[in-house]
C-alpha cells in the first residue's frame, strides 16, 4: 500500500489485520489490540477501546506493512540490518523477535492473516506460507503485478497493485483469480466485511464501499479525513490511519494542514454504517499501517 500521492511522501505499507482487512470481521471482541506502524522504528500497539500508543517491540528498520493474529504480530522492514522489505514476526508480548521469517519473500508490500496461513504481497504475485513461516508459496497467485494490498474475507482473497484502479479477488487456494473483479476511480488500502468492501482513495481523503459483490459502489462513503492510509474492519468498525490527524470538513481555523507535526496523526473510527467518526488513539506520528486483533482468550475464572 502505498501513501496519497498529494500528501506527504513518505514510505509505503499495505494492508494487514486479522479481523480487519484480513478476515471477514465478526462480533467485536470485549479485548482487542490495534497494532500501528509509521514513521519511526518501533512497533506500537493500543488498546481497541482507545488510549496512548506504547512500543511493542522495534521494527529493526521501521515498519511498512503489518499484520497479526492473536500470538504474533507479522511486518515487513521498510529497510535496516541488511533486510529490505522482508517479515519479521515477534510475539504479541513483543518477545521471541525474528528476521527473514518465510524464506524467499523479498520487497513484501502487504500481508494478512487467516487461522492458519500468511498471505504476502510481492511484486508480480501473492504467495502464501503457514503462520510459522514454513511451506512458503510464494507465487500462489502470479502476474499480480506491484501488490499495495490484501485483504480476506468470505473464502476470498482480495488485492490491489500499484497506481490502479481495480480491485482483484481469487479464492483462498488461489485458484479463479479476476485481477479486475471491481473498477474504481482510484485505490489505496482496502478492508473486508460481512457489510461490503472498504477502500481509502489514493488522495487519502475518503472511503469508499461497495457490496461484497462488488456492486453498488460509493467512492465517498465516509469523507473529512486529512490523510487517510489503511483501513481495517472489526466488530462493528471501521479504522483506519490518519497521518493529518484532523477529523471533519479541512476549512476551519482547526484545519491540520497537508504537512503535519510529529504527533498530528491519529487512529480513527466509525461505524460499518459509516458514522460516528472518532479519533481512538492520538499523538502518533504520521501512522499509515495498522491490524485490528481480538486478543487470546482469558481463562475462565472458577
């Protein structure tokens, strides 16, 4: 995924959760983590009710795309150490890092999860591997051409590649790919519900939506935003990345202009329905990838 081409010109990321843009999103958990990448080395992570960011683990290069599951976390390293743009996985206590974690896959631009496997966006392909890096496939679905995003819901794999303006779909085992399964005006990030398909344009200034099947498309389903970069579904929710931090119509004596502070930018929030938009973490810096995670389950008290 790659940030607005009229706003600040900062790295790349793609699209990684879960139960955000990876997993076709169900009741929201009582306890969930949002995982957020953005400038700067480290890994963050926030409770889903909202709250300060704190450093999970460093991104040993800084992150450019993110992904997570209820144990681990998933990234690709913009650069650093030698690796550029390979994964990197660390536990959810941010414990147990490791570097080059799948084996072969270079210039990683976007990841999602399911139960079971990583889906990883490449240059020309999405490929796939088990969640502990083993078996990797890394031409599953080829002649993707650039992957920006990935996102999984309802036994489908969707996409988006560079500077285009069509979202593709295959099915999980890759099989019946349609790299023009919907047409839209411009494309950044997507996510997927039981609601639709969700997208920010490549101006970072709204969200789009359509059904699952495509049909029915609306390139400014929730608008206002100063520089919206990821999305992800959970629950109830859409979240997304704001590096402008500002929420609502850009006209006002409050307006955060296209070249924000270092803690201008925001994690927001609405409902499926699109309404209600909120900040739920605040002070970051120029945040554009984040997962939306249910958190492993408590042990019942007896």
């Amino acid at each position: 995924m790659h940030l607005p081409s009229t706003k600040l010109p900062l790295r790349r990321a793609a699209i990684a959760a879960v139960t955000g843009g990876a997993l076709l999103a169900t009741a929201a958990s009582a306890h969930a983590t949002i995982y957020i990448g953005g400038n700067g080395p480290n890994i963050q992570q926030a409770p889903l009710a909202g709250g300060k960011a704190r450093t999970l683990a460093s991104a040993h290069g800084g992150p450019d795309a993110i992904a997570a599951t209820a144990s681990s976390v998933y990234w690709s390293n913009n650069s650093g150490n030698g690796n550029v743009d390979t994964i990197n996985r660390v536990s959810v206590s941010g414990s147990g890092y490791k570097g080059r974690f799948v084996k072969g896959a270079n210039s990683v631009d976007a990841l999602a999860t399911t139960t079971s496997t990583l889906f990883i966006g490449l240059e020309n392909s999405i490929g796939t591997s088990k969640l502990d890096g083993m078996s990797p496939k890394l031409n599953l679905i080829p002649n993707t051409g650039n992957i920006e995003s990935i996102a999984i819901g309802g036994g489908y794999v969707y996409w988006t590649a560079s500077e285009g303006t069509t979202i593709g779909r295959a099915n999980l085992d890759g099989s019946s790919p349609n790299p023009s399964f919907m047409t839209v005006s411009d494309v950044n990030d997507i996510a997927v519900s039981p609601q639709g398909i969700y997208w920010s344009n490549d101006a970072g200034t709204a969200i789009g939506k359509a059904n699952l099947d495509g049909t029915s498309p609306n390139p400014s389903f929730i608008t206002g935003m100063a520089q919206v970069g990821e999305v992800a579904a959970h629950g109830n929710y859409l979240y997304w990345t704001d590096a402008g931090g500002q929420i609502g119509p850009c006209d006002g004596p409050s307006c955060i202009p296209s070249q924000p502070g270092p803690t201008a930018g925001s994690i927001d929030r609405a409902t499926l329905a699109g309404t209600g938009m909120t900040k739920v973490v605040k002070g970051l810096n120029n945040p554009f990838t984040l997962a939306v995670v249910a958190d492993p389950k408590r042990p019942k008290r007896r």
